[in-house]
C-alpha cells in the first residue's frame, strides 16, 4: 500500500545523500525527519525535524520510527539493533537483514558467492597472519579493506606483498578485514536499481566512474560503454535487486576487467555519488526514485534526457577560503551543489554538474568548471 504525499518520511543520516532526498520528499508534499550525529548536519537546513544521537542509538531511531510513516536511509552505518527497532515500528526500506549483508565487507562478498554472482578473488582475514596468508593465497598486490565503516577509500590500504601485512594491519587499526586481489581495471562503472515494495523495478542508465586515491573525480551518464555490456551491467544489478528483495534504491559498483568480464566491487543501499548526475540526466532522479519506491508508489521513468557529469568538489578547495564560484557558473551548462558542511581536506562538500550534447562534451566542461575553482585571485 503506498504511503502518500502528505505523510513523513524519516531518514536515518543526515548528510548530503540525506539532504538532497529531503529536498525531493518535500517537492512531493512529504514531511521529513531526519537522524543524525550532528544537529546541524547537511539535511538540518531543509527537515522539519533532526533528532541527534548515534547511529545506534536505539530510543533515538525509535523515536524517529514512531513519528514517521516510512523509514529510509542514506548511509550503512545504521546499528543493527537500532535498525531492527525501527522496523518493528514503521515500515524500513531498505529492510535491515540487507543493511546487515551490506555493512560487512565480508557478509556481502559471501552473500554474492552464495548467490553465483561474478566478483574477484577475495578472502576474509582476521589479524596479520591471517591477511599475510590470504595474500599469499590470492597471489600478487592485495587491497585489504576493513570488514566494516570505511568509504572513500578509508579504511583500507594497498599490499604489495604479504610481508608487509603487519603494517597494513595496523594501519587499519587492526580491524577484521577482507584482502581482495588487486584487479587489472579497464573501466568503472556502477549501475542503480529501484524497486518498490509492490515488485516493480526501474533500472538508470549506467554511469563510467574515474577515481583518483579510491576517492570518486568524475562521473557521467551515459557511460558511453559498449550497449552490450551495459545490458549486462542491468541485468546484473536487476538480479541483484530481486535476489536481496530490495525494497528502495541499490547501487552496485562494478569493475570491467580483461575478457569484457563484469565483477561487483560493491553494493550500496541507498543514493549514491555516482548517479548525482540524474538530478539533470533523468527524467526522475535518484533521490526522487528513492522517495517514490520507499513510500510505494509509482516508480519514475529513467529515461536519459541528456548528458551530464559529475565532479566533486573536496574541502582542499577551501584552502585560501572559498573558491571563486562565479566562475564555474559562468560556464555554460553548470550547475553548484553545496552541502553546507565544514570544508576539510580530502572531505566531500559540493559538487559540480555540467550537461553537454556527448558525454565528452559534458565531461570538458565538468572538469573546465572545477579547474576555474582552483585558481585563486
Ligand atoms: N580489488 C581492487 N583492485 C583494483 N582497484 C580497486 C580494488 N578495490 C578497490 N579498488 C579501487 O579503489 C576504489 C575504492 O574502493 P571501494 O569502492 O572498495 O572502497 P570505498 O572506500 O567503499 O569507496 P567508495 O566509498 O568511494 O565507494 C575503487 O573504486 C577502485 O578504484
Ligand atoms: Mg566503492
């Protein structure tokens, strides 16, 4: 039964995932509360309500679930106590035993496994020994990945060999962690799938992702892929959605390696930074589809519009204080978006999108528009 405009929805995390869904609930009518650390988090500026408290916060998350009508989320971290509270209360899409698959590197590539989804050689390791052993195993440089909490390339760090793994453990803080053969990557590419409760599916158009030091540069739709492989990449991520009983938006995170072969890197409940670009690329974004399959109605068409990319904008660009925006929006076909959080080296505070008549078209502009950021004077 769909849950109609008018009603409130609740979002665990208030960060711009958060913020930039509160802004299309509220363009569809709906009230929205908000949890998070910080009070004055990203979404803060445009919720009716934020209520503080850690992401694990039991009484908190069922203080939020007990004055919404429906529950979403914008970030994995969700504790899996709280998560199960609030779904006794009010309906959480997504449902937390797919939060709880997600949130553990581990958990996930064993569900993937399990499921005979394709991904690349990994294995679970719990302390030195056992990542120096499994390195040995997978042959070759290794990415050891805390099994939980790390984004941006955080929380986990390269192997070159298994001698070094004391060190890559304590960098790690000597967290559980999955060591993954490092791959021969041709291409990134993610892929976002919508299903709503009533079973109905929407898959976006792909979206090519360029990383510099794991943290995403640019992005862009269409990805400008071969169709072929970006039909797999759907019907991948399609039978990923049904396979988990989605219930909200996923996005999945691919590598293309030697052979055309499509592995899942990762997976990803929620709005994500690689399908920003649907804000102007879409017919529906993915923070609207988002809303829409949460509350059960509808789901918007995905149809491409036109080319746009993405690049983000990181806190270093604040160095001498805030860059020269006007330049950027001066180019034709850009657009700011700001999260109003603190600007810190390495951390995601903006982006910028550019729409072009080709993807190159759109990408020279996205990356002309961030370049006019960084010179100063
Ligand atoms: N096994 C691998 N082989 C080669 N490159 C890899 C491998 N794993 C990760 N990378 C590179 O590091 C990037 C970040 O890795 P991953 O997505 O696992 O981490 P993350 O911290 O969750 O990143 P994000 O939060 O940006 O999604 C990948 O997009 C890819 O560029
Ligand atoms: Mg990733």
């Amino acid at each position: 039964m769909s849950i109609p405009p008018g009603s409130t929805l609740g979002i665990l995390g208030g960060g711009q995932l958060g913020r930039l869904t509160a802004v299309a609930a509220r363009q569809l009518g709906y009230r929205v509360r908000v949890l998070d650390k910080k009070a004055d988090c990203s979404a803060s500026r445009v919720a009716d309500d934020v209520i503080s408290a850690p992401f694990d916060d039991v009484d908190a998350a069922c203080w939020l679930a007990a004055r919404s009508d429906v529950v979403t989320l914008e970030i994995e971290t969700i504790g899996a106590t709280a998560a199960r509270a609030v779904a006794e209360r009010a309906p959480l899409r997504p449902g937390p035993s797919l939060l709880a698959m997600v949130q553990d590197r581990a958990v996930q590539r064993a569900w993937l496994a399990e499921h005979g989804f394709p991904q690349g050689p990994w294995r679970a390791a719990d302390g030195a020994p056992a990542i120096a052993a499994a390195a040995t195993e997978l042959g070759g440089a290794c990415r050891v990945k805390a099994a939980r909490g790390g984004y941006d390339g955080r929380g986990q760090a390269r192997l070159p060999e298994p001698s070094q793994a004391a060190a890559v453990h304590a960098e790690l803080g000597g967290a559980p962690a999955v060591v993954e053969q490092e791959l021969d990557l041709q291409a990134e590419l993610s892929v976002l799938v919508a299903r709503s409760p009533s079973g109905e599916v929407a898959v976006f158009p792909v979206a090519r992702n360029w990383h510099i030091d794991a943290i995403l540069d640019v992005s862009h739709i269409p990805s400008g892929l071969p169709d072929a492989l970006e039909a797999r990449a759907a019907e991948l991520a399609r039978d990923i959605a049904r396979a988990c009983s989605l219930e909200g938006i996923l996005a999945v995170e691919m590598f293309l390696v030697a052979d055309d072969r499509l592995l899942v890197n990762e997976m990803a409940p929620r709005p994500h930074n690689t399908f920003h670009a649907t804000s102007l690329a879409c017919e529906t974004s993915q923070f609207e589809q988002l809303v829409r399959a949460a509350c059960d109605l509808p789901l918007g068409s995905t149809a491409l519009v036109r080319p746009v990319a993405l690049a983000n904008l990181l806190g270093d660009l604040w160095d001498d204080g805030p860059p020269p925006f006007e330049r950027a929006l001066a180019m034709p076909g850009v657009h700011l978006f700001l999260y109003d959080k603190e600007p810190r080296p390495k951390r995601k505070v903006g982006h910028l999108l550019a729409t072009g008549a080709t993807p190159d078209e759109a990408i020279a502009r996205v990356r002309a528009a961030r370049a006019a950021l960084e010179r100063k004077g």
